[in-house]
C-alpha cells in the first residue's frame, strides 16, 4: 500500500525556530527601513528624546567598536555592521546554534534637524550609544499670541 499523506504527527504547519526570525524579519524589515533578506539579524534599539538630543541606544554584544559602521545622511541615521560566525573547532560539537552571526544594518528617520558635526557615538560593553544634538532652528519657539 501506498501512502500519498503524511501522517498528522510528523506534520509541522509552523517551526517556531526556524521559521519565526523569518517571518519577523519579513513583516518588520520596512519598519527597519530595509528590504527583506538584507541583513541577518536585526538588534534592539531605544531612541529617546529630549528638548536637546536625540539619543540611540542599541545593542550589539559581541562586536567591537571597528565591526560597526555609523553614518547620517539627510535626517537618516544608518548603523550598520557585522558579526562574525564562530568558527568550528575540531572535537566540538554544536548541538545548537541560536546566536545569529552576519551583517546588519538599521536607519532611523530622525524627526529634526540635527547639528551633524557635534554628533557623538560610544562603544562601550557590547553597547552603541549615539547622541544626536538638536540644530537651533529644530528647537520650539514661543509665539506670542495677540488679541
């Protein structure tokens, strides 16, 4: 006899761990400002604001200050980088792997003007920290009302 279906156990609809991170990456990678595929993993960000600065915060464990690549182009600020694959060791063996190695790349529309020579970013422990100070001419201005 022979069999055409597969039996229902051995059925997987969805693999969580294969199948998620792509997914993800699909739905959120316009958000990211980036085409789907570009990059392999995508790392978290905060971006604060104040009435001076504009603050990003990203996470980036395990690389170094020479792997990541900063730069402002028109209100747009790219980060990009890479992470390096570990290296297989003879007489180790990897029963999982679930560190993500590869390049990545994330653009941040930033909502004002910003003084682009006075911009400062710091590695430090893994973490990205970029401070984008306000020009002058983004800042609020208190308009007299008349009556």
């Amino acid at each position: 006899m022979t069999r055409t279906l597969t039996p229902w156990g051995t059925r997987r609809l969805f693999d969580f761990e294969r199948d998620l991170p792509k997914w993800m990456t699909d739905i959120f990678a316009p958000e990211a400002g980036l085409a789907a595929g570009d990059f392999q993993f995508v790392p978290e960000a905060n971006v604060t604001e104040t009435d001076k600065a504009i603050q990003i915060v990203m996470d980036l464990p395990g690389l170094k200050s020479e792997d990541v690549k900063v730069e402002l182009h028109d209100r747009m600020l790219s980060v990009s980088g890479e992470r390096k694959e570990e290296q297989e060791e003879s007489g180790k063996t990897f029963h999982r792997v679930e560190r993500r190695s590869g390049g990545f790349r994330r653009n941040f529309n930033l909502p004002v003007e910003v003084e682009e020579d006075k911009v400062d970013a710091r590695f430090a422990d893994g973490v990205l920290t970029v401070t984008l100070p306000k020009s002058e001419a983004s800042a609020p201005r208190k308009i007299e009302v008349r009556h």
